[in-house]
C-alpha cells in the first residue's frame, strides 16, 4: 500500500458539517487504498474529543490547535504580503516539521490537500517530486466576492480583499498541483474561468449516505406542531445565518399569514446571536445542536435552502431528498445539481413566490411522487463513486508525468511563505 499524505484545514471528523462530511468521506474511502499521513486542524474546542477517533484511519497524525488569536496574529503580515488571511491563519511551523519528518520516513507517492488554506503546503521541497492534487471544493474567491457584495463596510472592504488575494492564489496553487478538484461542474467552469486553461480540472461531487438517511426507518416525532418548515445545518456559518434570517423575516411571515398553523425550525449547532434572537418571531424555533437531524428532516412538511450565498452541491439538500422530503430552495442553493432541479419543489429567490409555493405545499402536499427524490440521489450521488474517483484521479498522477507549472522561483517563493 503506498503512503499519502493527506491535509485538512479542519478535522475530518465527526462528519457533522460541509466541508467534514466531504473530507470525512474522502479519509475513510482513501484509508483502504493508501497508508495516510493526516494533518488536520482544530477550530472547535469540543472536537478535542474527536481526534482519537482518527487513528483507525491514519499511519500517523498531526492536530493544530487553532486559537482565536491566531487569526489576529497572521492579520498584520498578511496584510503586508498582500496575501489571503485564509491562508495565513494556517501557517505553522509545527505542521512544517511534522511534514518534513513524514517525508523522511515515508516514501510519500501523492499529497492531497483539502481545500486552498492548506494547499501552500505542498510547495515544500521536501514533496518536489511528489504528485500533488488540491481539491478546493468551491472556489472560495468568489463566495468572498459575494460575501463582499452584501456587506457593509469595513467588511465590504476585507471581503473583497480576500476575493482579489484569492483569485491569484487560486491560480498558483492550480498550477502547483497535478489535477485541480471541484465539487461540481459548474464550479469547476467557473474555476476554469479563473485560472489557466492548461491546468486539469475535475468536478467530484459530494454523495449522500442513503444507508443512514433513510426515510423507511422510524424516528420519534420531535415537533410540537403539524405543519414544519426545517432548515438544518451550522448556524454559526455566515451563509446559513443569512438564509434563515431572510427567510423567516422575509418569507415566513407571509407563510404565517396564510397558514397559522406553520412552523419554522431552525436545526444546527452554534446559532449565532441573530439566529437565537429569531426564536422571538411567531413559530418559528431555534433548536442549537441536536443528536440526530433525521427525525427533524423525517416529520417535516418540507425542507428549505433559502441560501442567498453559496457554491456547489449543498449536503443538506441532498440529505433531505435521500430523506424523500420536498425542498424548496433558492436558485443558489441548487446550483449544483443541474438535472435534479426536477425533483425540488420550488426554485425561486422572490420570497412571495416562496411563500406561496411554501403554504401549497403546506395545504396541499407536493406533486412529486414518493420515492422520486431518493431515486434520484441513489442514482447520483454516491459517496463510493465519489471516493472511486478521487482515487483515480490520485492513482493517475502517480503514474503520470505532468510536474507542477509554476516556475522555480515561484515555488521556492511558495515554499518559504508557508513557514514564515
């Protein structure tokens, strides 16, 4: 079995949010195919209680602790080197060590980095000779482009900052690597957009497990009232705060209107204070962490995905439909599904138009058959198919001859950034 190196900008485990759930999956296809040398950081205190749970996958493992500080810390050099803060923050000369010890000890075939934070890494001399693929899963330039877009400043500023680092540092850390990852087609266009036509680039999309979200099982009813409206994910997520405070000022007021006996839950962990305060609106619930979404997902009417910002393939639409629940969803939160818009009840982002799509399906139930939902995610969206190609995308460089397509001194300028 050969060794791969293996780097995340947040541990893989449990596999509870987006980007988890994706590297997650990616750890635990690629632990029976290749030795993996993980290092991951910390950025929650409680998944201290985690990283044991990591060595069934790894030869051998290294955690950063990412303090709150930190970030402040990598600010001001940043800023002077005019390069992303997303990356900066994940600069660390332990981690530097750990790699350069790996490589010593390992014959390392092939590096995958998870995500633009971590890919500078791969400039280290010490895996000049290795193949390297970074999936970057979105293009982080432009969701800062519109996070930029909706903000006031000094944020608008910072943000849009951020989106002109990052398209430059897109563009070199493409062509540092072997093959580019996206998680769907359309971010892979608009990544191609972006970055030279001569790097290889690759749409893998996420999967779903269908095994554990599975609507033929029974789950005890977790709501108070009959007719539900769920939103789930981490609420301390800009992206997923935004979507569940328009929805419910914009949206569900009008739904409430019409259909008083409407509810909206919001389910995730770590509600910022905007999402708490929205538990003061009638009907709607701000629930925090809970153990299991599936109950939620099972007994409500429908699911929504009011996302204003977001890029590829949204787990928590595809978690739903596994369910074989409706969804009513913003354009932005289905644009990685191409073909499956047909098996989603309502795509708009006019909030009367969600409202009154909303209080039909409310009164009257959806018109797509039962089960048409979970077909279609079973079709394709799978997490072994995913992970199959992901393999193969790494088992094709190592045998391949494509180097990095930076010149010397801008990998050797890569390569001392990374440990500044």
């Amino acid at each position: 079995m050969d060794d791969l190196l293996f780097l995340t900008h947040r541990i893989p485990y449990p596999p509870d949010k987006g980007d988890k759930i994706r590297s997650f999956h990616w750890l635990q296809g690629l632990s029976s195919r290749f030795r993996i040398h993980l290092a991951t950081f910390i950025d929650d205190p409680r998944d201290e209680a985690h990283v044991d749970a990591l060595h069934r996958y790894c030869e051998s493992l290294h955690v950063v602790r990412l303090r709150r500080h930190r970030l402040a810390l990598a600010a001001l050099p940043a800023f002077a080197r005019r390069e992303a803060l997303s990356l900066a923050v994940y600069r660390d000369a332990g981690l530097r060590a750990w790699l350069s010890d790996v490589c010593r000890r390992h014959s390392i075939v092939a590096a995958l980095a998870f995500s633009s934070g971590v890919a500078p890494y791969l400039a280290a001399p010490e895996l000049r000779t290795v193949r390297k693929v970074v999936d970057f899963v979105d293009v982080d330039s432009d969701k800062w482009r519109q996070y930029a877009s909706g903000a006031r400043w000094p944020k608008r500023w910072i943000y849009a900052r951020e989106a002109r680092c990052l398209v430059r540092d897109e563009a070199r850390l493409a062509r540092l690597s072997d093959v580019s990852v996206l998680v769907s087609p359309a971010e892979a266009a608009l990544f191609g957009r972006q970055v030279s036509s001569r790097v290889p680039i690759e749409a893998i999309e996420n999967g779903v497990d269908v095994e554990f979200f599975d609507p033929r099982r029974s789950y005890p009813n977790p709501y108070t009232h009959s007719k539900v409206l769920v939103f789930t994910g981490a609420m301390d997520y800009a992206a997923n705060a935004d979507a569940v405070n328009w929805f419910a000022n914009e949206v569900f007021a009008d739904v409430r209107e019409r259909c008083p006996q409407a509810a909206f839950y919001i389910v995730g962990s770590n509600p910022s204070p905007s999402v708490r305060r929205l538990s003061e609106l009638p009907g709607v619930v701000v629930t925090g962490r809970v153990p299991d979404v599936r109950p939620y997902l099972a007994h409500a009417a429908a699911a929504v995905a009011p996302l204003r910002l977001a890029r590829g393939v949204q787990n928590k639409v595809l978690e739903a439909l596994a369910m074989d629940r409706p969804v009513l969803a913003t354009p932005q939160a289905v644009e990685g599904l191409e073909e499956g818009v047909s098996v989603i009840d309502a795509v708009t982002d006019c909030a009367s138009d969600l409202a009154a799509r909303a209080v039909a399906l409310l009164q009257g139930g959806s018109p797509i058959e039962p089960g048409r939902r979970r077909a279609f995610v079973q079709q394709r969206y799978s997490w072994q198919r995913s992970v199959d190609r992901l393999s193969a995308a790494l088992r094709d460089v190592v045998a391949g001859t494509r180097g990095a397509d930076l010149t010397a001194g801008e990998i050797s300028g890569m390569s001392s950034s990374i440990i500044q």
